[in-house]
C-alpha cells in the first residue's frame, strides 16, 4: 500500500468517483473552503491510497493546522474511504500508513474521526494504531436512492408520505438552482445563508456557518472538480421589486456518487405548508437523477435535535453510528 500527494482536483474527483460511498468532508470544496475561511491557517493534506500495482485503493483529506513552535494539529474526519471490495489487511495497512505520516515524534497532535462503523473491532483497530477513544460517534442516517421514484415513495414512513401529499396541494412556487448545471442563483442563496445565520445564532446550533458554505460555493464555481456541486431548492410565495423571498429552503453538497443535506431553513409560512417535505422530497429525485446513488442527511441527533431528527428519520433510510473520535 502506498500514500500519494494529492494536488490535482481531476485525480482526486477520479478516485471520488470510484468510491462506493463518499462523504462531504472528504470532498476537495470542503478542502478548499475549510482553507478560505481559516483564511489559510487550516491547510488541506490530500492523500491518494494505491495498491503496490498502482492500482487506486482509496484516499484521505487531513486538515493541517500548524502551531508554532509546537508543532502541528492533524484533523482527520471521516476517512481515509476505500474503493469496494478492500480487504480487512489493505485497509489496515492504509490506516497505518496514514498514521505514521503524522508521528507524535514530529510533534504532530492527529485527531482522527475514522470513517468506521462503531464497535469492538474498530475499536481494536485503532487500538493498534496507539490511539484512544475520546468522543462518541457521530450518527447519521443515508439513503439508497437507487430505487425507482415510486418505490423510494413507498418506502418513506407512512405519516411522512402523508404529509408529503398535504403539501404537494399547496400553490408555492419551487425552484432548484445548481452551479454544475449553470443555474445557481446567487439571489437565493444569499437570502438561505443570511437566514441560516439568524437561526443559527438565535438557537445556539454548531456545524458550519454561512461563511463555510459561501466558501463552499465559490470553490464549487472555480475550480469545478468533477461530480462535486452545490444545489440548492427553495420554495417562495413570489418576489417583490425584483428580489427573492424565499419561505423555505435547503442546500445539498454533491461529491461523487454521494450528497449531503447541509443545511435548511422555514419561516412561519413555511412551516405551515409543510414546505420542506416538498423540498427534500424534490432533492431526492433531482440527485437520483443526477447519477447519486446515497443521500446523507446530514446528521442526527435525538437528544438536541428531537424534532429534526424525526423529520429525516421519515425517509427511512439506514441509521449508522461511526466508531466515534480518537487522539
């Protein structure tokens, strides 16, 4: 097994592709964003994984901060992924290799959020890497879009399914933008994002803020690595003097064969039409449509996120928890 630097976005986007599963911050505009809003203290350490044949076996994006004269903080979230069908030993011999290229002896701190199912084994694995456990898992919860639309439709809880119908009925005018396509619409998204902010700032949530995604959304623009987008779906009650106003709205990251629900907003108005099971509901079709095969909604948490949680757990896809976070 050999680890590669990774500095040109068609390999990285290639590799992307390859993977049964991919996640979004191992996507090159989470990289690129990441560094813009850490105005480059953060750097992105981009690693491609090869077989001794050459032959592509994965890779994984570390974010690099250096403290000086310390040394450097390592965050490793979510990887490395691998390409279908690695063997138990490859794997094992990736996670070695990405571990000794950050050793304690350089003074290197690696904080490491593996992308491995939670549980005795990848406990052990870790383990074996001279690394102990110090946060729970993240969870959440991914959908198989590779169904056709009305068996997706069949499968979504009954009382989700309903509501979805109820608000199918209503007379809001919905639209989807995405910079891929040539259709994004700044208006719109500026509108999401300043909403976004307030109700970040007013319940006291973490995760990203607008600054990220707006970063997000101009790497997305420049670069344009190959099947990483951002779409965006809002619902309005119409414009007033030329401007947007949205009632409601997501945005979703592609990367890869993969997306991430990033993040939703609804006013009153919107709430009370039901508008984001419309909403997700249409980004489910338009990512199928896209060639996206998993739809990862972005977290879950039943304990701070009660109602939230029972919104994306209506869609009935596949709760997982990964192993949690080592040092």
């Amino acid at each position: 097994m050999l680890l590669q630097p990774c500095t040109d976005p068609a390999d990285w986007a290639a590799t992307q592709t390859a993977l049964r599963f991919s996640v979004l911050e191992q996507s090159w505009c989470y990289g690129a964003a990441t560094a813009a809003v850490t105005q480059g203290k953060v750097q992105p350490d981009r690693w491609l994984l090869r077989k001794s044949d050459g032959s592509i076996a994965g890779l994984a994006q570390a974010f690099v901060r250096k403290v000086s004269p310390l040394g450097r903080f390592v965050r490793l979230v979510r990887g490395p992924l691998f390409v279908p069908g690695m063997a138990r030993a490859d794997r094992e011999a990736a996670l070695a290799l990405i571990r000794n290229a950050y050793p304690w002896r350089e003074r290197c701190l690696l904080w490491w959020l593996p992308e491995l199912n939670g549980g005795a084994e990848s406990e052990a694995t870790m383990a074996q890497l001279g690394l102990r456990p110090m946060m729970t898992g993240y969870s959440s919860i991914r959908c198989d879009l590779r169904p056709p639309p009305d068996k997706l439709r069949s499968q979504l809880d009954g009382k989700w399914r309903n509501t979805l119908k109820a608000a199918e009925k209503s007379a809001l005018l919905m639209e989807t933008a995405s910079i891929a396509a040539g259709t994004w619409n700044d208006e719109a998204f500026s509108a999401l994002l300043g909403e976004h902010a307030q109700h970040r700032l007013e319940e006291g949530f973490g995760g990203p803020d607008a600054r990220f995604y707006a970063a997000y959304a101009e790497a997305a623009k420049v670069i344009r690595p190959d099947g990483e987008d951002a779409l965006l779906f809002w619902a309005h009650a119409g414009t007033h003097q030329g401007r947007v106003r949205p009632i409601a709205g997501i945005l979703v990251l592609r990367h890869g064969h993969a997306a991430t629900y990033a993040m939703g907003w609804s006013n009153e108005a919107g709430r009370l039409v039901k508008a984001h099971y419309r909403l997700l509901w249409q980004a489910v079709l338009s990512l199928r449509e896209l060639g996206v095969t998993d739809f990862d909604l972005g977290g879950v948490d039943t304990q701070r996120g009660a109602g939230v949680a029972r919104f994306k757990l209506g869609l009935n896809g596949a709760v997982f928890t990964l192993a949690g976070s080592y040092l």
